[in-house]
C-alpha cells in the first residue's frame, strides 16, 4: 500500500508546481515552432 501512495504522491501536482509557467513556455515554444513551420511552407 505504501508503494501505491508514493506513486499517487509522485503523479498528483503539487500545489507549488510552476503549471502556468509550465504551460506559457509549452504555448510560446509551440507558437515559434508554427510560425517557422509556416514561414518555411511559404518559402517553399
């Protein structure tokens, strides 16, 4: 039963985990990566 409540620790978010900022370098990592996807399909 331990071993079951370390993993449901380890998986549940603590309430100190950076979601947000996890979440605005994931949104502006992926914006970049459209915006070179696109200029590259326009250049070709």
């Amino acid at each position: 039963m331990s071993g079951t409540d370390q993993h449901l620790t380890v998986w549940s978010p603590a309430p100190s985990s950076p979601s947000e900022e996890e979440l605005r370098i994931l949104s502006s990592w992926t914006q970049e990566s459209g915006i070179a996807e696109n200029a590259t399909a326009r250049r070709s």
